[in-house]
C-alpha cells in the first residue's frame, strides 16, 4: 500500500470517518503478519464504508458476493482469507462492546475465523513449532496444549488483580508488553494468533483508556510480530535472552505518538552475533566474499518484502532466485519451477509479486516472458 488511501481519513477531524479509516486501514495491516495481502476490491469496499455509502454489513455482503463469482483461487493463494478476515477485523474495531475474559479472546477469533477455519474459536489440541525469521529457523516454546486453557485462565487472572495506580507511563508500557507476550506465547489457536492478539489488545488498551488510532498497526504489522516472538526465545548458549525491550518500542509508538524506529533487520538474532563473528579464524578470501554476499542478499531484500508483505517462505525463496540469478542474469517461469521445484501457478503468482514490487524487471530481446533482478 504504496499510496495508501486511509491515511487521509485518519487525520480527519469528523469522527465516524477517522474511526471508520482507522478501523479499516489496521484491518488490512495486520493481514501482513501471516504474510497476506488484501485485494484492490476489498479496498474499493472498504472506502464506500468509511465514505457511509454502505454499512458494515453491506461490505461483508458485497465481499461474500464477491467470492461467490471468481473463479476458484488456486490453493496458495490466502486473498480471500485476508479480506474476509480483514472486514471482519474492521468490524469488531468499529464496536465498544469488549469484556476482557478468556472467552473474549476465544470468541475474537471465532469471528475473525468462522467458515475459513475449521477450528475457529476452538483451543488447539496438538503441540506445535513454527521456524521463525527473526530467530534464523530457531522456534518459540509455545504452551502445551494439555494445559491451554488452564494457562489462559491463569494469565487473564494474573492481569485482571494486577493494579497500575501509581505506575510511571514507562512502567505501565513495560507491564502491558509483558502481559501481551505472554498471552501471545499461550498460542492458544493453531493458527491466526497473532491477528487475534493483536485486536484483543486494542480493545482492552481501549478499555484502559489508551486512544490506540494512529497507523502504527497498520504500517509495523510485522514488526509486532517480531516483538512478540523476541520477547519470548532464549538461548543462553549464544547469550540471546527474551526481551520485551522492542515490543515497549512499539507500544510508546502506538500510545505515546513517540517516534522511535522500528526495524526488523534490528531484531534478527544474527545481529548479537555481528563482533563475535569479527573475532572468527581468518578464512581463504573467496569464502569471506561470498559470506559478504550473503549479507548483502539480506540487506537488499529483507525490509522491503517485508513491507511489501511477503511471506516468510516467500523471502527465502526469493533470496535462493537472487543467489542463482544475481548480476542480471536472465530467467524466466520454467526457471522458477526447477529452481524452487513449485508448480505454474506458484510460480506466475511470485513473478507477479515481484514485479508488483520492483524487485524484478522484464527484458526485451530475450523472448516472452524473461526477467532481471533490478539490484
């Protein structure tokens, strides 16, 4: 969302269509921690709400209608996902309705989720790991799922006695960003916790008080993310503790208006590694060069698919594409396939993406259908 077209409604000063904007432009946002992109329609949709041309429900209508017609999507693609889950989002953000209850927090996710996943609001009944970006592969120890809900019931008593009279605002950020780590570390969904996380905390900093309506969700939507899975990991070998320092960076951002950077690259564990890796045996030149590529690779792509919204397997797929087709050498779909040993439809849809984006230009004089990396 290059040109992003809730900005302006945000900074209005007439209420029902800043909310409504606000509402919407998180909505969408958030689609971005599982990698997921909306539609350009969902977006017409969402406008014609903000404008008060359709209700809420008309756009959940208008967008069931809509699915109900196009062909059916190919089994990779997660639009129709995102922008049910999307509107559905937009609509509880719209609502003042919250209890701050286990059952709140299962029956968010029940909305955001019924009909697109089989065990929407329902516990998950099975461990899990999940490799994670920001750890290089490394994964969080989520709960057990034999103790799930006695868990989730533990935590929202914790928070439900804990007092914040006479807390400093720094000391107040400090205990949110822990309560919602830990509620986030449960993982009590199989899948969609982040998103349903991430509404459940809006609506209780509501109920605090916090006017949470800036575009800090929308835009660092993947950056939450990472804060969450950081404030939960540790590996005391290689001196990496769980820290809640980023996700506190995130919430002064969201509360306060404060301005501090958000940067993904800053939360990737590689980065603790950086002086001890210059302290390493010298090797032969060639390996030290090819290491430097390596960061390169990183460097150029890592913040800009994230902010295109690109999935995690989607990064490293891209990355592998630019280690075999780097220094503009040509390529095309048949390449993709054998380099990435996908079908057609993955590969004409990450071709796609990549173009959408910039990160790869056609070339003429080569035959239809070729392309270069633009770096």
């Amino acid at each position: 969302m290059n040109q992003d077209p809730f900005k302006e409604y945000i900074k209005q000063q007439e209420p029902n269509k800043r909310d409504r904007g606000y509402a919407w432009h998180t909505a969408i946002g958030l689609q971005a921690v599982d990698g997921l992109k909306t539609s350009k329609y969902l977006v017409k949709t969402a406008i014609k709400n903000i404008e008060g041309e359709i209700t809420i429900d008309e756009a959940k209508q208008l967008l069931d209608s809509y699915y109900e017609e196009v062909p059916e999507l190919d089994d990779s693609d997660r639009t129709e996902e995102a922008d049910k889950v999307a509107v559905r989002i937009a609509e509880i953000l719209s609502e003042n309705a919250f209890s701050f209850t286990p059952n709140q927090y299962l029956s968010i996710h029940e909305r955001l989720f019924n009909g697109l996943y089989n065990y929407a609001g329902k516990i998950r009944d099975y461990n899990i790991t999940k490799k994670e970006w920001v750890l290089a592969g490394a994964t969080v120890i989520y709960g057990s799922a034999s103790e799930l809900r006695a868990t989730l019931e533990y935590d929202f008593s914790l928070e439900r006695e804990f007092s914040y009279k006479g807390l400093s605002m720094d000391e107040t950020i400090r205990h949110l960003a822990f309560f919602i780590s830990r509620l986030w570390q449960i993982h009590v969904f199989s899948e969609g916790n982040t998103r349903t996380t991430a509404v459940f905390l809006i609506k209780y900093l509501r109920s605090l008080g916090f006017n949470a309506t800036n575009d800090i969700f929308a835009e660092n939507a993947w950056y939450f993310r990472n804060a969450l899975v950081r404030a939960n990991y540790n590996d005391l070998k290689n001196d990496v503790h769980e820290t809640t320092m980023y996700l506190e960076k995130f919430l002064k951002n969201l509360l306060l208006d404060e301005k501090n950077k958000l940067s993904n690259r800053e939360m990737h564990i590689s980065s603790l590694f950086s002086d001890a890796s210059k302290q390493d045996i010298e090797e032969p030149k060639q390996d030290i060069e090819e290491s430097k590529q390596d960061i390169d690779i990183k460097k150029i792509f890592e913040e800009e698919l994230i902010s295109a919204s690109f999935s995690l397997r989607s990064v490293q797929n891209i990355e592998r594409l630019y280690l075999k087709y780097k220094n503009k050498v040509v390529f095309g779909r048949t390449d993709i396939i054998n380099e990435l040993a996908i079908t057609a439809s993955p590969a004409s849809e990450l071709i796609k993406k990549l173009l959408d984006a910039g990160i790869i230009i056609p070339v003429k004089g080569k035959g239809k259908g070729k392309y270069i990396f633009s770096k």
